[in-house]
C-alpha cells in the first residue's frame, strides 16, 4: 500500500515537472510568454514570473529524488525467504556428498572394491 502511494505521488510531480518545464524558457520563446500576454506588462512582471518558475522546477526535482529515494524504502522484499545463494547450497550439498563418500576407519581399498 505504502509503495504504491509512493508510485502515485511519484507520477503526480513528475508530471507538474514537464508541465513547469514546458512552460519556461528563459529566451522568451517558449510557452511561458503566451500565458503572459505577450508584452511586459504581464500579471506580476517577467522577473517574479521566472522565478516562480525556477523555484517551482527545483522545488519539484528535489520533492521527485526524495520520493525515488524513499519508495526504496517501501519497496515489497521478493527475496525474503531465500536468504541463501546458488552457490552455497551447491558449496553445502557437496561437503554432505563427500562426507557420506568417506571409507569407514579400519576397512582397506581391497574391502571398498568387493
């Protein structure tokens, strides 16, 4: 559930990201002066607009890595009961083999051949 909150609020900034994004460009090309009328006389002047602008991109890079850094966290552990590699238990399986392999004390290579 937690992980999956996470996945949400992840796809949510991500995509105020692209929208902030597409709508500034610093060299007045861009969206941004569509929305702002076109001359300089927009609604709270160029400059506040651009730094809105900017703070609200890095406001929402930095909100973005923390919720990727964090859903790290909440992220479902699929290898929970196997704790163990391949490799040991082929490692273990072998020194049983050889132990159950051992000739007995006292018995002589004549004996282990009939």
């Amino acid at each position: 559930m937690t992980y999956t909150l996470f996945l949400v609020l992840i796809m949510i900034v991500a995509f105020l990201l692209i929208l902030i994004i597409m709508v500034q460009n610093p060299k007045g090309g861009g969206l941004s002066s569509s929305f702002g009328g076109g001359g300089t006389q927009s609604l709270g002047g160029v400059q506040n607009t651009t730094s809105f602008l900017d703070k609200s991109t890095w406001t929402l890079s930095i909100v973005l890595l923390a919720l990727i850094l964090l859903s790290n966290f909440a992220a479902p552990n699929r290898n929970a009961v196997n704790t163990s590699s391949e490799i040991e238990n082929t490692i273990d399986n072998r020194e049983v083999q050889d132990i159950e392999n051992l000739p007995e004390v006292g018995s002589t290579s004549q004996d282990s051949v009939q």
